[in-house]
C-alpha cells in the first residue's frame, strides 16, 4: 500500500469507526438524547405533581423496575443545621404526614432537638451525633404552632406552621 493510500484510509477508518462505535452507543441506551416534554399548566408555569409523574414513568433503567419499591405517598421536610442555627427557620406546611429530615451540619459533637407546640407539650426529643448526623421520621402533626429547638444553643430555632389545609 503505498504512502497516499495510507493517508486517505486512515482518516476514512477513523470516521467509520466513531460512527459504528455512536450507533451501537445509541442502540444501547434507546430514549437518552430525546427531549422529553415537561408538562405545564395552562399558565406555563410547571405543576411539580406532573412533573414528578412525567420524572417517574421517564426512568428507564432495569434496575428500578426490578426492585419494585414502593414509592412514599408523602411529602418531606428537610432542616439543616449550620454553625449559625437552623435552615430555614420556617416551615408552612397543610396538615397531613410528612418525613421531617434534619441534617447536622453544625460541626458539633452531639446536638440535642426537641419539637414541641409553642405554647405546650413536648412531643420529640432527638439527640444528633458527629458520626450519625442525619435523623428523619414520618410526623403527623395537628394544626398549631411549633418549634424545633437545639437545647445546647435554644436561639437556635426552626418553626413548624401547620395549616389546616
């Protein structure tokens, strides 16, 4: 093969090869590089229910259909404490289950919460560690006030509002 030859092949191989190799990359992964529509209400702005729908029937992995989890009928909370105190240190919420989630960010050896009505009971007592900083648990709360406070600094405080509805 003489020194021309080469030159024009070698290019032509190399593009052969990277189109082969998208194609077979294509038939593998079918769905992936399609837009998908993000569902709106007549307002355009999105509705995140339909988005969470339209998000789960959009997997497609294997793996998720086979484990057959079931998937939570609530919402969730999250509460993170930093060196400085709760984050956010409001929640509105309508009654009804929810996962309140808390992660110790504070930096702290252990850190003490309670959850208590504003003006009443206390109803949680929860105590974070350095080595587990995470604490999460399904409340169903009435309607009232109430606060989630950090014993060792009580500024530190994170409302929880629930509505009627």
């Amino acid at each position: 093969m003489s020194n021309k030859q080469r030159g024009i092949l070698g290019p032509l191989v190399v593009a052969i090869t990277s189109v082969l190799c998208a194609l077979v990359f294509v038939a593998a992964h079918p769905g992936r590089g399609t837009p998908s529509a993000v569902p709106t209400s007549n307002t355009g702005i999105l509705n995140p229910a339909e988005v969470r729908m339209s998000e789960r029937s959009a997997i497609s992995s294997p793996l998720v259909r086979q484990s057959q989890r079931p998937v939570a009928d609530f919402e969730s909370e999250l509460v993170t404490i930093t060196p400085h105190g709760f984050e956010p240190t409001e929640i509105v919420r309508p009654k009804g289950a929810f996962q309140l989630a808390i992660e110790d960010r504070s930096g702290l050896e252990t850190l003490s919460l309670q959850l208590s009505r504003s003006v009443g009971a206390r109803l949680l007592n929860m105590r974070s560690l350095r080595t587990e900083p995470n604490w999460n648990e399904v409340v169903d709360l009435e309607p009232g006030e109430y606060v989630l406070t950090a014993v060792e600094n009580p500024r530190w405080t994170c409302r929880l509002i629930i509505t009627a509805r």
